[in-house]
C-alpha cells in the first residue's frame, strides 16, 4: 500500500505539494484545513453583482519564474493585468512606487525638473533605491527629496502596517516598494503578471481536483489526530505543515508573532469607486489602502465593491496570521522550532507561515516545488 500524506493547509503552498505527491508519486493525499474554503488567504469568491471579491485583500499574481509560470500554467489562464498602484499624498493622487512621474505630480515643474536633473546624476536611470538607502544623500535637495518620500509615503503607513516606524521593520519590508528611477508606474516589474481567469480559488481547486487528493476543511490539525487515531498509522505518514510551526509545536517555546489584517467591505451603487484597483492612503485615515476588486478582472456590474484594509497585532482566536513579523526575536524563536523540525522524520514545514517567511504566491510556490524535488531527488 503507498504511503499516506497529510497535508495541513489548503492554499497555495499546501496545494501545489498535495497536487505533486498526488500526481507525480500517486500516493494518497488529505488536505485538511481548519478555515471553511480552500485557498487560504488567496481565497476568492463572486458575490451577488458578479464581482470576484479577495477576502483577505488583493491577491497580484507576479513572477520571473519560468518553472513557477509553467507549473501553474496547467491549472489556469491569467489576464493581462499589470498592477498600478497610486497614493493620495497631500490630497494629490500620485504613483507608487515613487518615480520620476511622481516627482512631477507633486512638486512644481522647475522643481521636479532641478531634483530629476540630480537623481539621474546620482542613480543610473531604471535603478530601484530602497527607501532607507535612498536617504543616505549628501546633497541637500535630494536629502530634502529623500526625507519627503520617507514622510509622506512610508512613514505613516509602516506605523498603520506595522506598528512600527520604517526604521524598526526589516530593510527588506520597506525596499519591497522601492523609489524606481524609472517612468515605468507598475507595482511589478516581472516577466510574468495577471490575475487567474477564474480567480485563486479555483486555481487551488484545480490543483486539488485529483483522484489520490481528498480535501478535510473545518478541521484543525490536532482534531484530525484525535479522530483518525484509530483509523491512521501515524506512524508512517508523510507530514507537510503549511501552519504556523510554532503551533505545530504547541509553542513549547512560545508564540512566534505576527500582524494580521482585517477588511471592511462596502458596496457602492456607482459603476467604479476609484481609478486604481488599489489606493494607498499613507497619512489619512485609520485604513493602509482601499481595494476595489473589480479592477482585477474587469467585472462588469451597476455597483461596486470596496474594501478598506486595517492592520492589527495578530492574536490568537481572534483573528489570522497574515504577515510574520521580521526581527531578532522571532528569528530566533523560529531557529528553534527549526532545530526541532530538523529532528523529525516525515515532517516538512513550507509557506508564508511553515518558513515564517514573507512569501508572494511565487516564492511559497517555488518552495514547494523545490521541496517536491528534493524530497524525490
Ligand atoms: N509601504 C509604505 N507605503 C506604501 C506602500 C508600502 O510604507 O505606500 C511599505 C509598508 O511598510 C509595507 C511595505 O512597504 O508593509 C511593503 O509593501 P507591499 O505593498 O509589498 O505590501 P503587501 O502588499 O505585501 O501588504
């Protein structure tokens, strides 16, 4: 008899593993995951006006990728969406990530002009500067350039986002949005970009749609156990976690920590509430950004549907991991729950939450595939 797997959590990461095993191993699956859907935080769903709304907010596929683009290829078409993102910066409506069509947007011509004149003496023209490398400047125009950016784009936001001023997040959550030297407006530079033609959900449902795969949803990992311990040899099944590992360990160490998100959806009787899919409002309001949804798949319908995004602390039975949080302490919590993966045979941890990773929907992809080929190798 083949070997059974376990795989705990239905989204991306979770997926493409049970879809592999499945497939390429035709070993038995079951997917068990305790939110009521499949997808994770990609989930997806149309609602009464025929909108595909983004539960847990905007989901951009993106990738340079070639084997990540061609595995998930098999499953779904994308559209031709490429991501523009604008913020409202002193009530001007502008381009983010900042470049030189944002420099016109906010400052006066001769002004633009005399800082553009500067920047393209100090960068290479196309080249992206991390925010926080980008204030270390000499000149006192493009330091006054630097400390605006800094201000009105990342400041308050990262507050909102993180709790935490841009300086006390990891340099790589901020340099995720770099100042782009360029005129090119796209949130994403990739090769590859779009939204699946029939949303995420069932992108994951495709992949899951295989007769080795059986799908638990409503049910927590531990529950599972206790239900199948007379049923399953535990003994002797394969384990692949895509939850949070801390967890997994029952926080012997204690909790690793994490923000999480939450959306307040509204409906408008208007045809398109806003220009882009996705506002950013770095200084106003409680909320990070609104999201119109019906950008994303140009959903026809009277109304629209908008969801405005807040930032929390995540806490446990009361809301959902969403983003790990990068610092010293929790790195050095997850080494240890690490360490103690690595002494388990048959388990494997992967995801945004089983790596304690920022992860897009590429990298938790490419990890699973690289984690297939290994485990095959
Ligand atoms: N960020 C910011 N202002 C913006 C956009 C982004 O300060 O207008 C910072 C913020 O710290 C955010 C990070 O850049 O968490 C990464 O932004 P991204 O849009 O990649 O976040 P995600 O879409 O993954 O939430």
């Amino acid at each position: 008899m083949s070997k059974l797997n376990i795989v705990v959590g239905a989204g991306f990461s979770g997926a493409v593993i049970a879809n592999l095993v499945a497939d390429k191993l035709g070993e038995k699956v079951v997917v068990i995951d305790k939110k009521n859907h499949i997808a994770g935080n990609s989930y997806d769903y149309r609602d009464e006006n025929g909108i595909m709304i983004h539960k847990y907010g905007s989901h951009i596929f993106h990738t340079n990728n070639e084997k990540v683009w061609k595995y998930l290829k098999q499953f779904t078409d994308f559209n031709t969406y490429m991501h523009k993102v604008v913020g409202i910066l002193d009530g001007i409506e502008a381009q983010i990530p900042f470049n030189f069509h944002t420099l016109y947007e906010v400052f006066p011509k001769t002004m633009a002009q005399r800082l553009e004149t500067k920047l393209l003496d100090a960068f290479p023209y196309n080249s992206k500067v991390p925010i926080l490398e980008f204030q270390k400047q000499d000149d006192d125009d493009l330091q006054y350039l630097a400390n605006y950016v800094y201000e009105k784009i990342f400041l308050n936001y990262t507050t909102k986002q993180w709790g935490v001023s841009p300086k006390d997040v990891d340099d790589a959550v901020t340099a995720r949005v770099p100042v782009y030297l360029s005129l090119d407006d796209r949130y994403f530079q990739d090769k590859y970009q779009g939204i699946p033609l029939e949303g995420y959900t069932k992108v994951v449902e495709n992949m899951l749609n295989h007769k080795n795969i059986e799908v638990v949803l409503n049910t927590d990992y531990e529950t599972y156990r206790i239900n199948t311990q007379n049923t399953i040899d535990w003994n002797n099944v394969r384990i692949f976690y895509t939850g949070s590992i801390d967890e997994f360990f029952n926080y012997k160490y204690g909790q690793l920590s994490y923000r999480s998100v939450k959306f307040k959806l509204e409906t408008h009787n208007v045809e398109y509430y806003q220009s882009h899919a996705c506002i950013n409002y770095p200084n106003n309001y409680d909320f990070t950004r609104i999201h119109e949804y019906k950008h994303y798949l140009n959903d026809k319908s009277e109304k629209t549907v908008i969801a405005k995004e807040y930032s929390e602390f995540f806490e446990l039975g009361k809301n959902e991991r969403c983003y790990p949080i990068a610092s010293d302490e929790n790195f050095d919590l997850y080494a240890k729950y690490l360490e103690d993966a690595k002494k388990l045979d048959n388990v494997y941890f992967l995801g945004r939450l089983g790596d304690y990773k920022y992860y897009n929907i590429d990298t938790a992809v490419a990890r699973a595939l690289d984690l297939f080929e290994s485990i095959t190798a």
